[in-house]
C-alpha cells in the first residue's frame, strides 16, 4: 500500500489535545509530518516578533490583501507582482531554517483551525492541495483582535472567500454541523459551502479499568475545568457546579459528593470551603490519575458557556452520564434523555451573535460579565437532572453505556473518523 503524506499544522504539545489524538491514531496509510515538538527548545526573538505580527490588526488589514492577491486569477493563471512581494515578505519572516523545514515531502497540507492567509505565497509557489478542519467561522479569520466585528466586514469576508475557493483548497472540515452552519450563514458563498463536510471528533476508548479501585457508597458527581489556566472557572461553569451540589447536597444529603477539578477564585473557595463532600483538586494531574478519577465517578456535570471540544468525548468514553447546557452543538454530542441531559440556558445571556456564531470565550473580554450572572431556573435544572440520575442507577448505567456505544463504535469512534478523513485526504490529494 502507498503511503499517503500528509503535514498536519500543529506543534506536538502545544495544539489542541484533539490533534493529539489524530497523531497517536491516525488512519491507516496515512503518515502525519509536523512541526515539532514544544518542548524542542526556546522560541526565537525573531519568530516571537512574527507570531505577534500574524496576530496584529492593523499589520493584518493591510497584509492580509496582498496575501490574498497572490492567489492566480483562474484555474491556469499565473501568480503577478503581489506574488512576488509577499513571497519576498514571508521568506524574510521565515528565514532559511524555516524554509528547510517546510521542503519536507508530502502530499497534502492538513490545517488545524484556520485558512492560513499568510500562507498562500507557498501554497502557489509548490502548487499545494491542502484541507482545513475548524471549530466555527471565526477560526477561518483568526482569533486575534476584536474577532466578533472583524468577521462582519465585507472586505474581511472577500479575502476569506477567495482563498477558500481557490483551487488549492480542497476541503473545509467542521467539526459540527453548527460550525458548518456558522459559515454558511456568514460567508454565504456557494461555492464554500461545497467544499464542506462536517468531520467529528473522535476519541480512543477507555483504557482498562484498575482492579483496585475503591467502592463508594456515595454518588459521585465530576467536574473538569481547568487546573492549568486561571482564566478558566466562570466559562467551565464552575459557579452553576458549586451552586449546583449546594442545593443537591441539601436535598440528598450524604448520598452523593462533588470531584471538583478547576481552579477556584479565592473568594469562593472561602465560601464553599465547609461544603460537606466537596473535593476540590487544583493540581495538574498525570493522566493515569485523570484516567482513575473518571473510572471512579458516576455522573460528569459541565455547565459551561461554550460547546467543549474532547470533554463529552472523555466522560462518554469512561460511561458517565453528562448533564450540560443545551448550547449552540453541545446537542450534536449529547442526546438528552438518551446519554445525558441538557438543560435550556439562561435567557439572560446573548450566547450568540448573527448566523448562530457562538459568542462565549474564556474567562476574559466583554462575555464575562454575563457568565457571572446567576439564572435560578437554570440552576434548579441542573439540581433536577443530577438528582434524577443520582436517584436511579440503572438511568446512570443506560445513559453511560449508550455514549460509550458512540466512542467505542459510534460517530464518535476513531474507526468511523478515520474511514472518513482517510477518504478526504485521498479525494483532495487526487484532484
């Protein structure tokens, strides 16, 4: 069989842990060529300038047209002087160690959330075939700056467009049919649209269950924020689980107890430090220990803001049950009633912004004031789902093995996303 090579543009301990599971799995013929890993050595002063450029508004306004120019007129036009002036540019920006790098052979170029502007003058120069996988519209334009008004703009849209419908691009994979949706509704090029096939994340299954795990008498309830980033406690949702078991606990009492993964204000920590069965974890874990704090839980409770990318994936994988927010794809994973429960978000939050492009972020800029906003209603939902689940056993059991179905041999497994991206990869690499 020959080998299909393909450049995946992550840097292996830094991207998204999604990709991680694409480079450890990865389908069968395929071979993924990266950048690298993290932890290879200190970054150039050179290539912090760049990354603080690529991420610049202003330089980006003007750059970002004459990268777009680049691109031929028709499908056997050649590239004119803007070729030639940002080929120039980006091989200054790159220098020669860079350029060494980017000659390795391969046969299609994989983008990891984003249309790579800055990119085209190599795209042109090696007549490259290349797919995108993306969260939503907004990858497409980039995070930087005021993304929330930038992808409005008719001008940014033009520069978006002609590149996603030049012939190098070949296929735009979201990961949901909101992502998908998202640009449809914004971008509203037809011709984009044909190039989209919505691709879902997939997980490994569980590993083995330890033989020496501990029962418990007590139900146990499992939140995973973020222990690694400070900023990531009101968009997880962590005031809705603290409030949340609050009330459960007064209702169920000793029956049940909250595994309290995230990092906590201080001001909160004070407040729900004497909460009777809460366990609060605030260090980095090795995965083995994450790995044996799932098998040992009942019920995953994530009331975040977002729609979170593995999260579902890994309590679904180990069996748990999920209560969530009914949010933008969050439905697209979790099937109320069939492998957990969503409850309606609040109606006091604007969770959107036009064309259903989701308007949460992490714990910074102009969403947080309404993430710290308290919703009763949706607070006493939640209680209600937990207490449904923590009440019945088998609801547990037949909700926990109905997503673990999905990862193990579902739409959600690693076969079903590797048939699929295997096709992609050899559809693009032949046209």
């Amino acid at each position: 069989m020959t080998e299909l090579r393909v450049r995946l543009g992550v840097i292996e301990g830094k991207d998204h842990s999604l990709y991680e599971e694409l480079l450890s799995s990865p389908p069968e013929g395929i071979v993924y060529l990266t950048s690298g890993n993290a932890s290879s050595g200190p970054v150039s002063l050179r290539n912090r300038l760049v990354w603080r450029m690529r991420r610049n508004c202003a330089v980006r306004s003007l750059a970002d047209q004459f990268f777009v120019r680049s691109l031929p007129h028709a499908e056997s036009g050649r590239p004119g002087l803007s070729y030639r002036i940002v080929k120039g540019i980006r091989g200054a920006a790159i220098g020669s160690r860079g350029r060494d790098k980017e000659a390795l052979p391969f046969d299609l170029l994989h983008s990891a959330g984003s249309s790579m502007l800055e990119n085209i003058p190599w795209i042109v120069e090696k007549d490259l075939k290349w797919v995108a996988d993306f969260e939503f519209v907004a990858s497409l334009f980039g995070y930087y700056g005021n993304w929330r008004k930038r992808i409005y703009r008719p001008r940014n849209q033009r520069i978006v467009v002609k590149q996603l419908t030049s012939r190098y691009c070949k296929r735009l994979m979201p990961w949901t049919e909101a992502a998908k949706s998202t640009v449809e509704n914004v971008l509203k090029d037809k011709d984009v649209n044909a190039k989209m096939e919505v691709l879902r994340l997939a997980m490994r299954p569980a590993p083995p269950k330890p033989n020496d795990l501990e029962k418990h008498d007590r139900v146990r309830i499992l939140f995973m924020g973020s222990s690694n980033f400070r900023g990531e406690f009101w968009s997880k949702g962590g005031f809705e689980v603290l409030e949340s078991y609050r009330i459960l606990r007064e209702k169920l009492g000793d029956s049940v107890e909250l595994m309290f993964r995230c990092w906590m204000p201080d001001e909160l920590r004070d407040r729900y430090a004497s909460l009777p069965g809460l366990h609060t974890i605030c260090d980095v874990l090795p995965r083995d220990e994450l790995n044996r704090l799932f098998w040992e839980s009942d019920v995953f409770l994530w009331p975040g803001h977002p729609t979170p990318g593995l999260a579902f994936l890994e309590a679904m994988r180990f069996g748990l049950p999920i209560v969530s927010k009914d949010i933008w794809a969050n439905k697209e994973t979790v099937e109320d009633g069939k492998t957990g429960f969503l409850v309606k978000p609040s109606e006091k939050i604007p969770y959107y912004l036009p064309g259903f492009v989701p308007n949460a972020s992490m714990d910074e800029g102009p969403f947080l004031p309404y993430m710290k906003l308290r919703d009763d209603r949706v607070i006493a939902d939640i209680v209600d789902r937990l207490a449904r689940l923590v009440e019945s056993e088998s609801l547990r059991k037949r909700m926990g093995e109905a997503g673990k179905k999905e990862v193990e041999e579902g739409k959600f497994s690693i076969h079903t996303r590797n048939a699929q991206l295997k096709r992609i990869y050899e559809e693009a690499s032949r046209r």
